[in-house]
C-alpha cells in the first residue's frame, strides 16, 4: 500500500510501496499537485515501473509549467531503480545514506 | 513455495507477502529482496497486461539456491512471449521521448543474474535467478 499525503512545507510524502496496484491512486493525488513540487521518499520502501511512470507523468506535467518535480530523501535502494531506469538523469534527486 | 494467484494486479499485496514468508523461512538475504520483488511484479504485471486470452492463475515459484534465490512464473494457455526480446529500452532518451513502456522488463533485465525462458505446451515459464553480490550488501 502507498500513503500520499502533504507534509512540511507543502512537502508531499510517499509512504509504503509504490506498485502497479497502488499507480492509480498516486496518479490521481499528483495530477492535483501544483509547482513547486518536492516529493519526499524517505518513507517509500519499494518502487516499481508502474511508480516510475507515475512520477515521469507527474514530471512531464509540470515541466511543461516550467519546473518539474523534485525528490528528496531517496534511500540507496530506491535510488538504484532511478539509476537503472535513466530516471536519475531527468529528475532532480537528493539522496539519503539511510538504506 | 509455490502459490498460485489470479490475474490481477490488485494480488501484488498477496505476491508481497508470499515472498515475504518466503525470505523469512528461507534465510534468504533481504539485501536482494527489492530486486526479487521488482523482477516477480514486473513479470507477473507483463502476463496480466499482455496475455490476454486466458483466464488461468498465474503460479509463482520460489527455491532457495546457492548465494540467493531461483524464481519461476508460469502462464497456461497463452501464446509464447520472451520477455528477453523485449523492445530496446533508451534511458538515455530526453523527458520528451521517454515512456514508461517496455521499462519493467529492461529493469528485470538489469537487477536479477539470469532470465530464461521456457514456451510447451501453451505453457509460458519465465525463470531468473538473483544472487547476493558485493553491491547488494
């Protein structure tokens, strides 16, 4: 299950497990997000492709607004996924030590 | 283990806690987990998404093997469908060219050891195999 919620500072947090099951319901929360747009993903333990379509949706969205979106917080693992898919090279990332 | 699960993405919260019994019975390293999940979604998603004309539950296996772990899916009645040829993947492309298509299985393809697939039958069985290495500690 994925929690999506706003957090400090207009902030919006990811908790849980971003899989194909959970897309939809993280889709239609981004879709309603305005610029600036920083993602904290302390808290999120897994990522599939369905959630790096769902961030790279969110990202085009507001690209096309003029800054898109921001991860802060990524955890080694997570940040691998990023890595592998390409996706480090076209979203900002700040990473966490914390695995 | 083996366990089989319905054609739907909404059992990846099942598929999630049978690997996760998996694990804790096997001793298996949890430092491969993620990538063994990532590979058993990315994988069952595929067949749910693009096998169409069945309705057959889709079996997922799992054995304990030297340094990690050997996972099997297997589809029935479906035509065949090596997720090894699957389109290139550019990730260097621009945001504007890139698409979250075809991107599961390029990860499956860069996270496990080995993939093999077997077509008999009408019986589709995607097989990989992840080990602990040095960068998974």
């Amino acid at each position: 299950m994925i929690e999506i919620a706003y957090g400090n500072d207009r902030q919006v947090v990811l908790r849980g497990r971003l899989d194909a099951s959970q897309a939809e319901r993280a889709q239609a929360f981004l879709d309603q997000v305005a610029p600036p747009c920083v993602l904290d993903l302390g808290a999120l333990e897994y990522i599939s492709s369905a959630g790096l379509g769902v961030l790279l949706k969110t990202h085009k969205r507001l690209m096309a607004t003029g800054s898109g979106i921001q991860l802060i917080n990524v955890n080694p693992h997570i940040n691998d996924i990023f890595r592998y898919s390409g996706m480090d090279k076209l979203f900002s990332i700040v990473t966490s030590p914390h695995g | 283990m083996e366990q089989s699960f319905k054609r739907s993405v909404n059992e990846l919260q099942a598929i999630v806690a049978a690997t996760g019994r998996f694990f804790s019975h096997s001793g298996t390293a949890e430092s491969i987990r993620m990538a063994v999940d990532l590979a058993v979604e990315e994988l069952f998603v595929n067949m749910v998404t693009y096998n169409l004309g069945t309705d057959h539950d889709i079996l997922l296996q799992m054995q304990a093997s030297p340094g990690g772990v050997t996972v099997s899916l297997t589809d029935y009645d479906v035509e065949p469908f090596d997720p090894s040829l699957a389109p290139h993947v550019d990730i260097n492309a621009p945001l504007d060219q890139r698409e979250p298509n075809g991107l599961g299985l390029y990860l499956v393809s860069k996270m496990v050891d080995s993939v093999h697939y077997a077509y008999r039958d009408r019986e589709s069985k995607v097989t990989f195999v992840k080990t602990v290495r040095r960068a998974d500690d």
